[in-house]
C-alpha cells in the first residue's frame, strides 16, 4: 500500500467514525424526550454500580407509583429499584429482566400482574417506546421490540410493523426539529436521572384525593386472553431458567368484577406453577395494609402518597421477613439511597406544607 492510498485510508476511517459517533448522538436526541420519566428512570438504573442492587420492580404506572424504593430503603435498609413505566406492557418484562441481569444479580424481581386482565388490543405505541427508547442499544432491547410487535400486532392499537423507526428512533422522532417540542435538555441533558430510584412523584396526582369504591372480593375465575395466557407462560418458563427468585403482586385498586376474575386467573396459573403471589386486593390483605378507600387514591387505579407509603411499608416488611435482603443503611457505598430518601422527604414535607396553608 502506498503511503497516499494509506492516508486516504486513515481519513476514510477518521471520517466513518466522526460519522457513527454524529449518528449514535442524533439517535439518542431524536428520541423519547429527555424530560419524560422512564427516560429518567432508565439512565438512573444504568447509572447505579454494578450489582448493588437486590430487588427490581416491574410494572406499568402501578408500579411507579405504589413502590417508593426510597422509602423502602429507609424502612429496612433494602435496595429494590423501580422499573415501572407509564403504560408498560407486561410483554417486556422478560427481556427486562435479561437487560438487568447483564449489570446486576438481584436476589428479587417483583412482578405486578395488574396488566393480565388486558389482551393485545391495550398495547400502545407510547407505553412500548417508554421502555425500548429509554434502553441502551442491545439484542436485548432489540429482542424486546421484536416479540411485543409481535405480541401486539393482532390487536386493535395503534403498532404497525414498523421495526425500523423502534431500532433507530431518529426515523420517528426526527420531526422533532421543526416540531417545536426539541429541547435544550434534549441536546445538553441526555443523562437526566431519576431522583428517587424510579418512583414517580408529581405535584398534582401524587396528593390528590379522591375516594374510591373498594374492590369486588370474590374468588371467582375467568379466562385469560389466549395471546395473554400464552405470553404469560412464556415469562414464566423464563422464571423457571433462572436463580432469581420471583414474586408476583397485585396491588389494591378499585377493581371490577371482571378484571377480579381474570386476575384471579392470572394468580391461579402462578401459584400453579409454584411462584408465590401477594393479592392486594383481598379483604384481609387490604385491613392488613390499612388501606382506605375514602382518602388513599387519586383514581380508580391509582394510589396517591398516602396509599403509597401504606403498600411500600407493607410490602417491604414483608420481604425483609421472607427474602435474604441485607441492610444497607449507614454504607458509604449507599450513600446515594439515602440521597434519594431525603430528597423524597424534602419533596413530599414541601407539599404537604403548601396544602396544609
């Protein structure tokens, strides 16, 4: 090789690199932006050390806002993070869980089954690129677009297979420039973090009440949506592979008739195939947990503050008693969760004094 071809050989390969460098930027630019929460809650998770982290929690918006991991960690010293997502759909979670398993070791994954009274029809777009545009680029995250387009396509929602615009996000979100919706965040901010392990706190909802009618206890049965069942199984012959032990939970929440039997369905097949369940919403447990119906909520679905710290109490207690959690508390190494519990502390004490005025 002459010494000309091999300088234009070097250029060439200084300019596909500034090149792939320019891409990989623009494709985390042009995507969810940088402002919305899970954006939020993923770069926190990959910011945390490696393997210092015990439990991790799944679900859609009753994850985030039941399961303050913070407080959790005040209470028993605890490190189970949040992975809840506004709208997540429950097909993810198995290829989250994988994506967890490649920077940590945790001794838990907590599943809310709440999602399982629901077929393909209630995938969204939205509530999909909340998890698959906040992961970093991997087969993992590409395995988790390929099976819930898969999973979501007989539906009736808004998913078209379109795979591309799901791999490289700057074919979706492009438009962003002229849109008037691209932020300085955006360009300067990719790394905003979570403040509190990934739950989620809001100056409206997180304080609001709203009283509910309480759920329909009843041990009755119905039938699974078959694409569901068969997702559902899927996850857990994954569970069956792997040494992190599992729990599945349904947390309290106004519930029907209808979504209570095919929830029961879904506790059924679990515990069927030997998986512990915690069912929130039955009479003894939502006396156990203290739960009120009148001041605890702030929708059908949805705790508030006051319902939250009652289930993450509960349910941290709970596995500190059954599961060999250690206590972190007072760890230098761990300094950062008892950083995120003050800031929890400081955020809720500022609102309630605002509401008490």
């Amino acid at each position: 090789m002459t010494k000309a071809n091999r300088n234009n050989l070097i250029r060439c390969l200084i300019f596909l690199l500034i090149l792939g460098i320019a891409v990989f930027y623009l494709n985390q630019v042009f995507s969810i932006a940088e402002t919305e929460e899970s954006k939020k809650n993923f770069n926190q998770f990959y910011s945390e050390k490696e393997n210092s982290i015990e439990g991790i929690y799944f679900g859609s918006s009753n994850a985030n806002r039941y399961w303050s991991a913070p407080l959790a960690y005040h209470e028993t010293g605890m490190t189970v993070y949040n992975m809840g997502t506004s709208g997540q759909p429950f097909v993810v979670v198995k290829s989250l869980m994988k994506e967890v398993e490649k920077t940590q070791n945790p001794d838990l994954f907590i599943v809310e089954l709440r999602w399982l009274n629901r077929g393909c029809d209630r995938v969204s777009e939205g509530g999909l690129r909340k998890v698959t545009d906040s992961m970093r680029f991997s087969k993992e995250r590409i395995e988790c677009i390929d099976e819930s387009i898969d999973f979501a396509l007989p539906g009736d929602n808004d998913i078209v297979d379109d795979r591309t615009s799901y791999y490289v996000p700057f074919f979706k979100y492009h438009s962003r420039w002229n849109g008037g919706d691209l932020s300085s965040d955006d360009l300067w901010n990719r790394d905003a973090k979570s403040l509190w392990k990934g739950f989620t706190l809001s100056e409206g909802k997180t304080f609001a009440q709203k009283p509910q009618k309480p759920a329909v206890y009843t041990e009755n049965t119905e039938k699974l949506a078959p694409e569901t069942e068969r997702m559902f199984n899927d996850l857990l012959d994954y569970c069956d592979s792997i040494d992190t032990e599992v729990l599945f939970v349904l947390s309290p929440f106004s519930a029907k008739e209808d979504n209570v039997g095919r929830l029961n369905e879904a506790v059924r097949i679990a515990e069927e195939r030997g998986y512990p369940v915690l069912n929130f919403n039955t009479k003894e447990l939502v006396e156990d947990v203290g739960i009120n119906w009148e001041t605890d909520f702030y929708n059908s679905n949805h705790a508030n503050i006051l319902g939250a710290e009652k289930y993450t109490k509960y349910l941290a207690n709970y596995i500190a008693e059954h599961y060999d959690m250690e206590d972190h508390r007072g760890d230098p190494a761990y300094k950062s969760w008892d950083e995120s519990y003050e800031s929890y502390v400081e955020f809720v004490e500022k609102k309630q004094n605002k509401l008490d005025k």
